[in-house]
C-alpha cells in the first residue's frame, strides 16, 4: 500500500479529521505511549490488552480489543513509518488489512489530526465503513479526553 493517502481512489479510502488545541508533539506522545494509547484506543466501551508494543519502523504492535458485549478482536499491525511528531504509518495485517496514515498538522493553538485508513479494495473498505467511520470518530474523542486529563494531570503535579 501507498503512504501517500490523496492519490487513492476515495472508495477504497476512511478518512476522518479533527482539529485539537494540543500540539503534534502531546498528540504523537498519546500514540507513542502504550500505557495511554490502551486507555483511549478503540471506539466508546473498548478496552484493550497489548502484547507486544514496539513503536519504531517495522516495529509489531499486538493487542486484543475488548469490546462492551464481551466479543474480543485481535490485532496485529506493523509500523512502516514514524516521523516525531508529525507522522504515523501502520499497517494492519490480519483481516481486515489496510494501513493507517496519521498526520498531525500544526495549526494555531493546536494541531490538525488526519487519519485516513487505506485499503486495497473497494469491497473491503465498504464493509469496513459500516463502522469504521463512528468508531474513528469515537476514537477521536476518546484520544481528546486522554490529553486534557494529562494536561490537568501536569498542571496539578504530583498528589
């Protein structure tokens, strides 16, 4: 797969975004960190049990999502690119495969987040879109809450 998102065909192509007002750097953190992606990764109710957790280029990245109704959905991924702190590439490469390209776009006061999911075929993409697009968007949110409670956490130190 490609890492450059726009020269896709927007049927094989998720795309969502969202500005933040927190920079790249405290964006790409809540990626890089695993003890906080695992809190805030999935769509509302998820939780998650990472195995393996190796953030670098051909790094794996293994983790069982656990869903509200009690269905548990494996994960297997390996980062192709990491550029600190503007850019994520991975691909997911158990079904359904594609590969993730987050960007995250200084903008004023914050950041532009762009995260566009590529997938081979249009077939797979359509059925993936049946859900994929509220749980991105839910992810979203749920990555927005994490970096305001570690704001609020840094502001007020230590107990």
């Amino acid at each position: 797969m490609q890492n450059d998102a726009e020269q896709i065909p927007a049927d094989r192509r998720i795309d969502t975004s969202r500005r933040v007002s927190f920079a790249p750097a405290q964006v790409f953190e809540a990626f890089r960190d695993p003890t906080v992606l695992a809190v805030w990764w999935g769509p509302d109710g998820f939780t998650n049990t990472f195995y393996e957790f190796d953030f670098r280029e051909g790094g794996a990245w293994r983790f069982t999502m656990h869903a509200p109704d009690g269905k548990d959905f494996l994960n297997e991924s390996r980062f192709v690119e990491i550029a600190e702190p503007t850019r994520i590439v991975f691909d997911h490469v158990c079904a359904p495969r594609f590969q993730a390209i987050l960007r995250f776009v200084p903008a004023d006061g914050g950041c532009q987040i762009d995260w566009c999911m590529v997938f081979d075929d249009a077939q797979t993409c359509a059925n993936v879109a049946k859900f994929a697009g509220d749980g991105l968007e839910q992810n979203l949110n749920r990555l927005v809450a994490s970096l305001k409670r570690r704001s609020a956490d840094s502001r007020h130190g230590p107990g």
